[in-house]
C-alpha cells in the first residue's frame, strides 16, 4: 500500500535539522518518516535498483520499474536535503542517491571511531554546569550521552549519574551527595526532575542574593561621558547593630533576585557592566561599535545592553555588557540615582540603605585586595538609628586630592562623597 502524504506536507514535519550535535534525534524524526512513505529501503541498502532497460517482445524497452525508483529516490533525496542545517549539506555537495547521501551522514556524524569516542566521553566528564540553568545543563549533557547512543557507545547509568552531579555547582554539593547515597540509583530523567526542584528551592532560599552598591555613567553619542563614583566612608563609621534572627527574617522579606553574580564597587567606570548576558534580562544587541574606554586607555567593546533586580525595590537600569570584563562592576552613581538608596562605605563593610529612612538593606564586604564586593548571598541587615556624619575634611583627609578632570560633591547628612571622573567612549559604524 502507498502512503501518499503531499511532500510539503512532509517537509514542514522535519522540525529537526542535522547538525554536529543532534544526530540520534534527527535519525529517530527521519526514519518513521520515510517508513512510512516505504521509503526506507532508498537508504538503508536493502533496495536494489532495477535497470533502466528490458526485454519485450526481443527489443529493448524503457523499465518502468526504474522510472518509478527514479521518482522514489529523488522524493528520497529532497526529504533528506530538507532535514539538514547549512553544515550538513556541505557534505553531501555532488550525490545523486539517496544511499549515498545517507552513507555520508552516517559517517560524518554517525563515526563510530575510538577518537570520537573519547572526545565525547570527555566532554562528558569535563562539562560544567557553570551559569546556567538546571534545564539548560541536563540538555546539553544529555545531547552527548545521546551522541556516544546514537554510535553504539551509551554511557553506564552509573558513569552517567556521576558524571552529571559533578557538573553541577558547588551549592549542590549536599543534594548530590544524598542522590549518591540513594539505592536503587535514580534514572537519569528522576535525577535531572530532583536538581531542577533543587535549583528552585536553594533559589527561594537566597532571594536575598546581591544587593548592590554604587556605579554610574552616562550615555551619548557619539561621545559619551562615563561619570564614575567611588566614596569612602571615615575609619570612626562603625557597622550597624544586628540580631541575627532580625536579619534572617529581613532576607526573607527582601526578594532579591536569585542566581545573581557578585559585583564589585569600581569608580573606574559609570554604568554597570557585567561579562555575560546570563547575569542580566531584557537583552538588547549594542548597535553599531561601542567601546569603553578605561582608565589605562584600553577599550573594550559592548555587545549588548540589559536590565537587572537586585532587591525588590533596587534595579541596575541599563546594564552594559563587555564580554572580555573579568569582574562585573556597579556604578555608584547610577545606582544611587536610578533608586530611592544610599551607598555608605567603610571598612571592612559597605552599606546599601533607603535614602529616607536611613534602614540598611544590604552590606558587602571589603575583600583582600581591597575591593568592595558584593557576593551573591549577602546578609540584609537592620539598621541603627543613629548615623554618624562626615565633614568634608574628613573626607579629604582620607581620600587626599583628586585630579584636575574629576570634581567632588558632598552629600550633606548622608556621609557620602562622590568622586567624578570623564571618560570617552567611542561609537563607530
């Protein structure tokens, strides 16, 4: 019987384009297909064509049995050309059957050689979970353990069990440790449903992730001024007074974003930049060449630009995305400008509070090179009543004198000092 299914019909069923990496899913989508069209036996080698030519009545004649193959083949060959990405194709550039464009995936992407082997059995081992999420991670570790499958080499259920918890990140290492004390060991599919439950709950536990501490800049074209703050806060400014109880309860309380990264307070720059997109949402490609430019002199390209929470009520509006950034920075003026908050710095903390009520939201810390970070579990705090303030020469005596392009500006009862630096950024096209 003949299953006659228009072939665009058929075309628009190949949701799955062969590449490097999907080769078992894209073989599981195109069999059935051509089965079903009794097609299969054009590419698998059970076919025989017939030839072109016969015998009838002692003269030779057109077959109509080959014409007919004629047809099913090149049906065959326009399935499979439709079924591939543009790096697929490349292979098959000059064949003519069906069989042979067949073979050529099937030993392009299908190699079964001890090499191939290894290096996806490497990449198994050394896959990291990294930034991204649980969902995100168990694909693309799947996508390998179906590689080795799909060239006869699947992966033990238990190397595959141990493989993917080492993979994961270190705020799993107790989870991990209970799935492999577990007996009988869990199937890969319950394993990866367990860490995304997981990854949600240590989520909703840390939504008091990192709250932010001060950088600014502005943004024109087709120069744009960076205006950087960096502030100090006086030797005599002590921490405020916490319970530990109060601040468990603020950080419950305080929604911040989870999976945050950590950000340093750098007065070098006057936005907030991080190194990847993983960090912000709301991502828009950087139009045109955009630098920034910093204080060396050294320029970096932006790629993209984007929006961040860090507490309910804290927003990073317009966050820049440098690729080749080591450490993602915050701008203590646009922070402070962008949301109703101060930035109080001291040592060896720094502190984030309401603008009006003077209540710590946040603290970070002063890290061994003498950096303020803020880390991606920081501990929300309740603030004291009283606030210090600061005189300008306070501030001078600690900070001595600043340059000839920077200026200073006092915050009267805030305790704050802002320092202002230019730089330029280019755009080009």
């Amino acid at each position: 019987m003949e299953n006659n299914i228009p072939l665009n019909t058929i075309i628009h069923m190949l949701t799955i384009k062969l590449g490097s990496s999907n080769y078992l899913l894209w073989k599981n989508q195109i069999i059935p297909i051509l089965s079903y069209q009794n097609l299969l036996s054009h590419v698998d080698g059970t076919g025989i064509t017939p030839p072109s030519t016969r015998l009838e009545a002692d003269k030779t004649v057109d077959n109509p049995a080959y014409s007919a193959w004629v047809l099913a083949n090149q049906k065959t060959v326009i399935i499979l050309q439709a079924s591939l990405s543009e790096e697929a194709v490349t292979l098959i550039v000059g064949l003519s059957t069906a069989r042979q464009i067949w073979t050529a995936l099937e030993a392009a992407y299908g190699n079964s050689s001890i090499e191939r082997v290894h290096t996806i059995r490497d990449q198994l081992r050394l896959i990291q979970k990294g930034t991204k999420s649980v969902a995100e991670y168990g694909r693309l570790f799947k996508t390998l353990c179906d590689q080795l499958a799909a060239i006869g080499h699947p992966v033990d259920d238990s190397d595959q069990l141990h493989w993917f918890l080492c993979g994961l990140s270190p705020s799993f290492e107790t989870f991990s440790t209970t799935i492999r004390a577990a007996r009988p060991a869990p199937s890969f599919a319950d394993i990866l449903a367990r860490t995304e439950s997981h990854e949600m709950f240590y989520q909703a536990l840390h939504r008091s992730s990192s709250p932010t501490v001060a950088f600014t800049a502005t943004f024109d074209r087709p120069w744009s001024r960076w205006q950087v703050s960096r502030g100090t806060q006086p030797e005599w400014w002590s921490s405020p007074l916490f319970d530990d109880d109060l601040a468990k309860a603020f950080v419950a309380q305080c929604h911040v974003a989870s999976g945050a990264p950590d950000w340093y307070v750098d007065s070098g720059a006057t936005d907030h930049m991080t190194a990847t997109t993983d960090n912000i949402t709301n991502v828009t490609p950087a139009s045109g060449t955009t630098l920034v430019t910093f204080g060396n002199n050294q320029s970096l390209p932006i790629s993209h630009t984007g929006y961040s929470r860090l507490l309910k009520d804290v927003v990073l509006n317009d966050v820049l995305v440098v690729p080749r950034l080591t450490k993602n920075l915050l701008s203590m003026s646009k922070l402070t400008r962008d949301n109703h908050v101060d930035v109080l710095l001291s040592h060896p903390n720094f502190f984030v509070q309401d603008r009006t009520t003077k209540r710590v939201l946040a603290q970070g810390k002063c890290d061994d090179l003498g950096l303020y970070v803020l880390h991606s579990s920081p501990q929300a705090l309740i603030a004291s009543n009283k606030t210090p303030k600061a005189s300008f020469e306070t501030w001078h005596s600690r900070l001595g004198h600043v340059n000839g392009k920077g200026h200073t500006r006092y915050i009267s009862g805030q305790s704050a000092l802002t320092i202002t630096f230019k730089i330029r950024i280019k755009f080009g096209h």
